[in-house]
C-alpha cells in the first residue's frame, strides 16, 4: 500500500528513476558536452564538465586526461606553445546522424559564444525522501511514531503500574509465592505483569526513537556529506565557466585561448 512504501522511503529512502544522469553516469553529460562542440574542444572548456573538475583553468589540462583516455581522443598541439585542443571526432564514427549537433561554428565569437552562459554540469543534491513523497505520507510517518508512543505511554504508566498494584494486592492475599494457578483470571494477571508485558512497552518505545533516529544517521551519512562535496564541486564548475567567460571576453587578439579556438576552427573545417 502506499502508506507501506512511505514509511520504507522514510525509513530507508529510495532509487529516483526519472532523476537527472548525474545520478547514473556523469560521463553521458561529458559526451553531450563533446556532442554540442562538434567533438573538438578546449580543455579549458571542457573542464566545467568533468565528474573530478579542476581548481582553477590551469588545471584543464591535467584534469581532461581521463576523458582523452576514456573516449579515445587524440591532443591536437596549438601553434606557439598555446598548449592544445582535444579531438574526440572518433565518438561521431558511433553517433547516428540526428544525434550530431546542428550549430554551426564558423568564427571566434559563436564558438566561444557557448562558454558565455551558464554551460556547465550540475549535479542534483541528493534527497533524503524519494522524490515521490508527498507532505501526507510524511503525516502519516509522523502518525505512526505519535501512535507508537501513545501506546508506550499508555502501557508504561498507566496500564501497567495498575496491573501491578493488582498483582501485589493478590501476592498479599496469598500463602505461597509460586505461580498462581488457582484461576484463569489469576494467571493472566500474572502473565500481564510480567517481564513480557514490560517488553512490549519498550518495543512500542524503541520503535519510535529508532524511526525517527534512521532518516537523521541517513540525512549524515548519505545526504548532508555527499551533498557538501557535491556543492563543492558545482561551485568549482561555475567557477571555471565564469573564469572562461571572464577570459574570451578580455582576450587579446594574440592571447593562447584564442588561439586554441583557432585550432578547433581549423580542425572543423
């Protein structure tokens, strides 16, 4: 029922499907990235797409290496010591032709148009419900550690110090200490008195601290930790892509990254 499957994803959350492919594989967003380049780019544009970015813009470099290696592309050298350009157009030898991208970069100011927005990837901060869950089945998680308690409460001091007064009153009346088994009524009143009833009591208690408990060492564990280094990292990427903004607008003529745009020019014609 749904109210079964809302107290599992508030115990134990759940896998969202339909979440963006972060999730699954960073990488799909990398190649989407090469895709929209016409599969040559520059490493310092290419950086704010990496699962691991850089630091700074310095570092593009270095942290493009995994994905030359992991999709075969090859390091095209840019004249003067400018550093180089990626050329990943092995990848549209196993693209299809309506997944090949249709702008058409035929000078400086278009190709470098794409670093001037907000192009980069961002991953989603993790849930700690699944995203299904609605503000009613949280009322109805709530319900039941309201309703765990309340019986807790009823049995802890209202039920069974009554039973237990009852139990002494009938110890008192009797001549022996054994186990009374002069009457039904007698031995269920022992029954309910015992160490068993004390239990259930404190099953209904630990029940509700440990529903409630679960989510809180989930939320640490596996939703405010990740999420930090995940905020860490989509800060980083905004950062790159703003530093590449900041550098294709105040760019000489003769300045490297012009330059290495040259190249993928040249490399796409």
């Amino acid at each position: 029922t749904r109210v079964t499957l809302a107290m599992y994803g508030f115990l134990f959350g759940g896998d969202d499907d339909d979440d963006d492919d972060v999730v699954e594989s960073p990488w799909r967003l990398v190649t989407r990235a090469i895709r929209r380049r016409k599969f040559v780019v520059v490493p310092e544009d290419l950086a704010s797409w990496l699962p691991d970015p850089p630091s700074t813009l310095a570092g593009a470099n270095a942290a493009c290496a995994a994905s030359v290696g992991r999709f075969g592309g090859k390091l095209a050298a840019v004249p003067d010591g400018a550093g180089f350009v990626i050329d990943f157009r092995r990848l549209a030898l196993g693209s299809s032709s309506s997944s090949l991208p249709r702008d058409d970069f035929d000078d400086f100011t278009a190709l470098a148009a794409a670093a001037k927005g907000e192009d980069y990837l961002e991953e989603p901060l993790r849930r700690l419900f699944p995203k299904a869950t609605t503000r009613d089945d949280l009322v109805a998680c709530a319900g039941a550690v309201g309703a765990n308690l309340l019986l807790w409460a009823c049995l802890r001091f209202a039920v069974l110090p009554g039973l237990a007064s009852r139990r002494r009153v009938s110890e008192n009346k009797s001549t022996t200490l054994a186990l009374p088994t002069t009457s039904p009524s007698d031995l269920l009143l022992w029954l309910l008195t015992s160490r068993v009833a004390f239990a259930v009591a404190s099953f209904f208690l630990t029940f509700a601290i440990l529903f409630c408990l679960l989510p809180c060492a989930r939320y640490l564990l596996f939703v405010a930790a990740p999420n930090y280094a995940i905020a860490r990292r989509n800060a980083r990427r905004a950062k790159l892509r703003e530093g590449l903004r900041n550098l294709l607008l105040d760019a000489a003529p003769d300045a490297p990254i012009r330059r290495k745009y040259a190249a993928v020019l040249k490399l796409l014609r």
